[in-house]
C-alpha cells in the first residue's frame, strides 16, 4: 500500500498446511468475502482477532485486555442478511458485492445466516425466475421462527404482491413482506417508500443487532464491569 505498511497477495498454493488450517464448511469461501478467516479453525481465528485488537490498543492498554470470549455459535448466528440480486445466465443469483468489485458473488446456502434465512433466499430466486420479477435487494429478517422478508425495488412491480403471497405460502415461517423502493442509484439499499405486499406490515428500518446472542453478552459485560 501507498499510504501505509501492509501488503497484500494472492494464494497460490499451499505447499505446508498448517495445523491450525480447516477446509471451508462454504463452497463460496474466498470468493464472496464475508468470512475472511473460514481457512482457520476457530480458536485460531480467536487468536489472529485478539493480536489484532492487541496492535489497535498498544502497549499502554495490553493490561485491559482480557481472553476473547468465545462465540457458542460460530456459524449459524447472523440474524439479518442482504443479498444483492442479479440475473446470470438466464437465472437470478442473490449474493454478495465481491471484494473491491461490482461483481456479484452467490451467497446460496451461507453458513453465517441463520437456519430459515438460506431456504428462503432459494425460495425467493426461485420466485424470480418463475415470474420474471427482479428486485434490486433482498433484505431477509429471521427473529426466533419468525421470518420478515424486504424486496427493493426500483419502482413498484404488480409481481411482487403476488410473488409476495407464494413465497408466504411455500415458507409458512415468513410472517410478512414489505416493498421498499428506492429509485437513487447510489448504494444505500432501502428506500423511503414503504409498501406492504403481504403479511406483517412491519418497518424494514428496524434495527436488529446481527449476533443477538453475543451482543446480549457484551451487554452482560458492560452492566458488570460499570457495576464494580
């Protein structure tokens, strides 16, 4: 880098595996770039984030810092995703912007998100190959068993509603489908038109923390330490 001491390169082979190495649950790893530390097994990936916040602090603050607490869901765990949607080959891909790119990478069947959010999203590409409708995002909501599922669109598509009561009616866990329309170009997902096509009439704008159960945790943490 120009502006600062870090390099970086591309695997090409791996002549010595290490021991702390794992083969990837995800075919798409490397690819989407979202799990950037899948190749290690999780108490090495504990390590590499704890050397890493230990650089951020320095020296002065190396005391403070206590032992990583362990996620007990390391896969699984994310509560919200987003998926960009494009049309390849003749069908609809969701998936996710690759690494310093516009190229969509496919995020079928993620090991991040929760159980219900990968079915759905199949759910979701299949509905827009078999209707022709092509929402710009889709922003898919599990809380507990209850699904909540965002299309964004560019502008309203008589599609949607009733591509909005199949996909309700294929994956009875989704409770509700709200239309979002954003027409800017820019890269901000939700728009500020909000239409109910099905369902739960719910805000897409509500805020959800990703890891729920960890966050609670840190919460847990902070109620502890300011209580000492």
């Amino acid at each position: 880098s120009p502006h600062r001491a870090v390099g970086w390169a591309r695997l090409v082979e791996v002549e010595r595996r290490s021991a702390d190495r794992a083969d990837p649950p995800c075919s798409h790893f490397g690819d989407c770039g979202g799990c950037a530390l899948m190749h290690l097994r999780y108490e090495a990936q504990l390590r590499a984030k704890e050397a890493r916040v230990r650089r951020v602090l320095g020296p002065a603050l190396q005391h403070a810092l206590g032992p990583i607490d362990a996620a007990p869901e390391p896969l699984g765990y994310r509560e919200t995703a987003k998926y960009v949607v494009v049309r390849r080959g003749g069908q609809v891909v969701l998936g996710s912007y690759a690494p310093g790119t516009h190229r969509v990478a496919d995020m079928s069947g993620c090991h991040v998100a929760r159980a219900p959010i990968p079915a759905v999203a199949a759910a979701i590409a299949s509905l827009c190959d078999e209707t022709g409708a092509t929402p710009r995002y889709v922003v898919i909501r599990a809380e507990g068993h209850v699904v909540h599922v965002v299309l964004v669109a560019w502008a309203p598509d008589a599609r949607f509603p009733d591509m909005a009561r199949e996909l309700r009616r294929r994956k009875a866990e989704v409770a509700g489908v709200v239309l979002s329309v954003n027409p800017s170009r820019g890269n901000v997902i939700l728009g500020s038109e909000e239409i109910p096509l099905d369902g739960d009439a719910f805000s897409p704008r509500r805020f959800r923390q990703a890891n729920p159960r960890q966050a609670g945790r840190l919460y847990a943490d902070l109620v502890a330490a300011a209580s000492d």
